[in-house]
C-alpha cells in the first residue's frame, strides 16, 4: 500500500485568462493588457486610474481591436462622476449629506447635481 508522502504538493491550479474580445481563453504568461479610456468606470481603491479600463487580450491585434472599440465610445464626463458617486455610495452609508458626498468624491456641488441627472435620465430610457 502506497503511504502519501506528508509533504507532497498538491497540483497548482491556475485560472486561465480571458480575451475581452474573442473570449477565449489562453494561459496568463500569453495575456497582452492594456488601458482603455471609459468613462463608466471607476477603479474600486485608486482614483487616479478612474476613467481608465484595463483590458486583457490573447495577441496584439485584439488589443489594437479593443482600443479602436472604446475609442469609438463617447467619452461622458457626467457618466464617469455618476461611476465615483456609486463608488462611494457602496463603501459607506447608504445616505449622505451633499457636503460630505463632495467631500468624499472630490467633485463639487453642480458637478454632483449634474451626474445625478444623467444617471436619472440613462435610467428613464433604459426602463422605457
């Protein structure tokens, strides 16, 4: 009978990447990343990578696709202030003073109204 040794590694199992294009999937040491400008999107702990998306590829040419496709998107300021204040919004609590809310996000009073409005107006056309 075969003892198990007490310190035989177990098999490593590694999470394949995934091309944000073609989706398929390919081992990390063949990723080609990149950042893309978005303006949904606002990184959950470094806001100075906010507005910035990163993106995975499995060569070359699908990155260069995926830069020209969000080259292509429109750049909505008022969409990328709504993307801090949901930020915010979900790390503490539910409600907050506009004073607080400003301080917390970095944008002033008008900036805030602003992405409010454009959020309530996306939700208007996507609800019908």
């Amino acid at each position: 009978m075969w003892k198990r040794r007490k310190h035989a590694r177990r098999p490593e199992t590694v999470a394949p990447e995934l091309c944000d294009l073609c989706a398929r999937t390919f081992p990390e040491a063949e990723a080609v990343r990149g950042y893309v400008a978005d303006s949904s999107s606002a990184h959950p702990t470094d806001e100075w990578h906010d507005g910035l998306r990163r993106v995975t590829a499995c060569c070359g040419a699908h990155l260069d696709a995926l830069r020209e496709a969000y080259g292509r998107r429109p750049f909505v300021i008022e969409e990328l202030w709504a993307a801090k204040i949901s930020r915010v919004m979900m790390a503490g609590p539910p409600e907050l003073p506009m004073e607080r809310l400003a301080c917390r996000t970095g944008l002033d009073e008008p900036d805030i109204r602003r992405a409010i409005a454009w959020h309530n107006e996306r939700r208007r056309r996507l609800n019908g």
